[in-house]
C-alpha cells in the first residue's frame, strides 16, 4: 500500500443556503476563519450570494460527475481536485477519499449536494470535533470528520 498524506475535513450538508448562513456565522464565531471553510453547492443565485457573502469573491463554477453545474470555493476544492485534475469527472464520489472519506460517506455527501444541499466543509485540525459539533447543531446535515488513514 502507498501512504499518502492525508488534509482533514470536517463535512457536513445544510438544506438550504439560510440554513447554511447560520452554521457559516456559527463557525466565524467560535474562530474558524473563512480561509478555513469550503462551500459547495448546486449552481444558483442563492449558492452564488453565499459564496460571495462569506468569501468576499465569486466562487468557481464546475461540472462535476454525479451533481451537475455546481460553484465552489475553498481548501477542499484544491484537495479534491488532485493531480490530475479529476473532480469534474469523478465527482465528490470518487475524490472523498483524498481527505479521508470512506466511499459510502462520499455517495451520501454527493447525493445530498446534488439533491441542492449546501456542502460545508472545515479544514480543522486540530479543531475537528468543535466544527462537527457546530455543524450538527446548526443543521449540517450526516456531519463527519475525515478519519480515514488515507492509504490507498
């Protein structure tokens, strides 16, 4: 087996942008900063403001394998996308594992996402337990911490 280095996250799916506001302001407030969260939702106005509100900028707008049209920003992104540049053709399905995802939670993640879900993630260590916490009380929906050990 090879090892790799594996980036932690913590996930979770929010049902709507206005659920996803209150878990965003929830993480800003106990110290997570911007810099830290990834969201990744289904093309729309709302997911667009979103993006814009909590990053200040536009998100990048992707076609990715199981969802469809989706924008994104943040370090998860990056970690998904890999070398080479898989996301759009494998989806959240076949990249979760980047980051320490078992495939069963990277179906349900992809699932939710593209049912219109607001997909959240944190780049937390060693913080992990506080993002979950405040994702699971916030909304964030089948919310889990990356564990695997990242051996392919």
């Amino acid at each position: 087996m090879i090892e790799t280095e594996v980036v932690r996250f913590t996930v979770g799916v929010f049902q709507d942008a206005a659920w996803a506001v209150n878990g965003l302001e929830a993480l800003k407030k106990a110290g997570f900063v911007p810099e830290s969260l990834t969201i990744l939702a289904k093309e729309s106005p709302e997911a667009s403001a979103l993006i814009e509100k909590t990053f200040g900028s536009a998100g990048e707008r992707l076609e990715l394998a199981g969802v469809g049209a989706v924008v994104a920003r943040g370090p998860l992104v990056e970690a998904l996308q890999g070398t080479p540049r898989d996301l759009t053709k494998r989806g959240l399905a076949g990249t979760m594992q980047r980051v320490g995802f078992q495939a069963h939670d990277a179906r349900i993640f992809e699932a939710l996402a593209g049912r219109g879900g607001i997909l959240v993630a944190i780049r937390s260590e060693p913080r992990a337990a506080d993002a979950l916490a405040i994702l699971h009380c916030f909304g964030g929906g089948n919310a889990a911490i990356g564990a695997w050990t990242g051996r392919v």
